[in-house]
C-alpha cells in the first residue's frame, strides 16, 4: 500500500484544509524539481509523493498571510534574476557576426 491510498492525517493546527496541503505540496515539489535537496529520506522516488510526505511530516515551512506574501515576492524576484542570468550567459556563449 502506498502513501497516497491511505486516509491522510493532517496536524490541523499546520494544516488546515486539504486545499492548502495540496498546495503546499505543489510548491516543494517545484523546489524538488529545480533541484532542492529533499529534507527527509524517503522510499518514494517521484518529487510530487516526496514533497507531499515532507508537507505531512512537519519537514516543509507552511507560511500564511503576510509572511505567505513576502515569500511569493521574494522568490518571483529570485526567479528573474535567474532567467535573466540564463538570458545573458546564453547571449555570450553565441559567437557575433561581423559586420563588414
């Protein structure tokens, strides 16, 4: 039997609804996906069954309101950092024409 046929048991004071641990879950498998080192060793080889196990071993940080906020700000910033890096180093690697 897997992790995910079993009844879930939530701690409701981190967890509130199934909705938010969904979501929670989605947002550390991307961070699995983009190469975070998972928290917890786990049996469970795909990054969205390991994220969800880290959500309801306490291993991932849940943040609500305000703090939720900041976070999303921060990260979006972080992300086009790196895309706009990506974007630069790329345009260098490609050797220019000359123009004569």
């Amino acid at each position: 039997m897997n992790l995910l046929s079993l009844p879930l048991e939530m701690d409701n004071a981190r967890i509130d609804s199934r909705y938010r641990l969904v979501i929670a879950a989605s947002q550390r498998a991307r961070e699995l996906v983009e190469g975070n080192r998972p928290r917890i060793e786990s049996r469970y080889v795909k990054e969205t069954t390991c994220a969800l196990e880290e959500v309801l071993s306490g291993q991932a940080d849940i943040l609500f309101g305000q703090e939720a906020r900041k976070a999303i700000v921060e990260e979006r910033r972080r992300r086009d950092a790196l895309r706009s890096r990506a974007r630069t180093s790329a345009w260098e690697g490609t050797p220019s024409e000359t123009v004569r």
